[in-house]
C-alpha cells in the first residue's frame, strides 16, 4: 500500500504534484475554526497501520503548527503506522543563537516541539547558518534536500550564458552547486548585515565576465534587502538587471515590488506557494520521500 499523503491547509498544490511524481495516495484533511478561533481537526481517512506525511509548509509556522501537531496526534490515536512531516519550507531557523541577553533561541525550542510531534522531517534548503545539519537540531530523522540541481537545470534551459552570483560567504557551496549544475562560472559577494533590514554588500571586480548574464541567487528572500543591494552592485559595475532565483519566496510587506524593479526576472521554487513560483522540487522531495 502506497505511503498516504495529507495537505494541510494552503499546501494542496504541492501535495497533488507530490502525489503525481511518487504515485502516492492523495487524502482528505479538514481542518477549521470554531467561532472562538480554535481549531477542528478531522482527518478523513482509514490510516491504521500506514505509514503517512503530513504536507505543511512552514513560511508561517505561529499559524499552523498547532492544526499540525493536532493532526499528527489524531494520526497516530488511529493507528497510523508512521507519521512524516514534509516541510518544503522549515520555519524558525533564523533565530540560531543568543545574540542578546534573554533572547530565546527559538531554532531549538522550534525542533523540540517539532521533534515531539512527528516521527520524521524531509525539508529543502533549509537555513542551516550555524549548524551543520538537522541532527544538531531534530531528535527525529531529519534530512534536508538541497534545490540546487532544480535551479541549475532552469538557469541552463534560461540563461546558458550566465554568472551565477551568490550574495554572501554562506552561499559559497550553494552557488557553486547551482553554477556547475548549469555549467556556467560562478562568483561570492561579501555580506555585512546590521538589522533585520539592513545590509551592506561589497561586489569584487567583475570586469572578467563582461557579456554574461548576472543570476542572483537566495536561499530565502524576506525583506528583500540583500537581494536589491546586490543588484544595485551588480548593475553599477555595467552589468544589466539581473535574474533573480530563490529557493523560499517569503516576500514580506512591498519586497517583491522593491526587487522587481531592479531584476529581469524574479523567479522561485515551489516551496512556499507564490506568484514567482517556477521551479518545483517535488519531483525531488517525492524521491526522497519513496525511500524515507
């Protein structure tokens, strides 16, 4: 019997393509608010003794991880075999350390409940800074899946002439994976972030690359800040508006509108459902899944 999947609310897109590329059962999850706002879980289904993922993106995890740690509880007091969390987008990662005295490192606190509620993790890219993997975090299986051969294979079909242009020292190996994916050359930006919306970019002499196309390329794109400072220092050294291609498409409040006006093309994966998205990674997560 194929491993069955249930979307939660907001997810129902990427599980059918989820579905689709693995042959996995697709089921009915209800989930609703009761007129004082809490929430009614019902899943609609025969899970005894199979082995489920729950499909929840995590871009706004404060609102559905309570529906989602109900809904894994339910699963598992009906007898379902296992229970595995996709995540294509793993919320609070940022917040990896105590930069401030009293600051809750809210990464840990985040996997713990995490860890308590599911019996496995699958993730893409997820923002990995200063740990080295999700076993430093989950006390369940947990395995990150990188979207870097997806988005190589779209800057070769898109862009064959490109410079793919990481905007900082952490997307070192990330740019590097992405560029030898598409077989183009590839260059780091120097980062110096000092708020949530402020950063400074220092872009080295790109005069060796003149005629390529500039691929800037994100893990996450939030505020939008460190892709539309990169931009601007791509653009100053004579380059034209470059493409854009990130991972997890977040965007909050104008940041999309900021960075279109400095890009050619501002394009994303599939992970958090949104306008730009044109990459998808099921295909990836549904091979992952199949032997999870």
């Amino acid at each position: 019997m194929s491993r069955l999947l249930l979307p939660m609310p907001g997810n129902g897109d990427f599980a059918a393509r989820l579905a689709a590329a693995g042959a996995f059962e697709l089921g009915p999850l209800e989930v609703r608010a009761f007129p004082d706002g809490e929430r009614y879980v019902r899943i609609d289904a025969d899970v005894g003794g199979r082995d489920v993922a729950l499909v929840c993106t995590l871009a706004q995890a404060d609102q559905h991880f309570l529906p989602l740690a109900f809904a894994a509880d339910a699963l598992r007091d009906l007898g379902a075999a296992s229970v595995t969390l996709v995540a294509p987008y793993l919320g609070y990662m940022r917040q990896d350390a105590r930069f401030q005295p009293g600051e809750a490192v809210t990464s840990r606190t985040f996997a713990r409940l995490l860890s308590s509620t599911v019996d496995g993790l699958l993730t893409v890219d997820p923002h990995l800074h200063r740990f080295t993997s999700l076993d430093e975090l989950y006390s369940v299986p947990a395995q990150a899946l990188p979207a870097a051969a997806e988005i190589g294979a779209w800057v070769a079909r898109e862009a064959p002439d490109a410079l793919v242009v990481g905007p900082d020292s952490e997307s070192v190996q990330w740019a590097e994976d992405i560029a030898n994916a598409a077989g183009v050359p590839f260059v780091v930006l120097q980062k110096r972030r000092t708020g949530d919306r402020q950063v400074s970019i220092e872009v080295p002499d790109l005069n060796a690359y003149r005629g390529r196309r500039a691929v800037l390329v994100d893990d996450i794109a939030s505020s939008g800040r460190t892709l539309a400072t990169a931009a601007h220092g791509i653009i100053d050294q004579g380059f034209g508006a470059p493409d854009m291609v990130v991972v997890h498409a977040l965007f909050a409040d104008d940041a999309l509108a900021a960075v279109q006006r400095l890009a050619q093309r501002v394009i994303s994966t599939d992970t958090v459902a949104h306008s730009t998205n044109a990459i998808s990674v099921a295909p990836h997560v549904a091979e992952a899944l199949a032997r999870f």
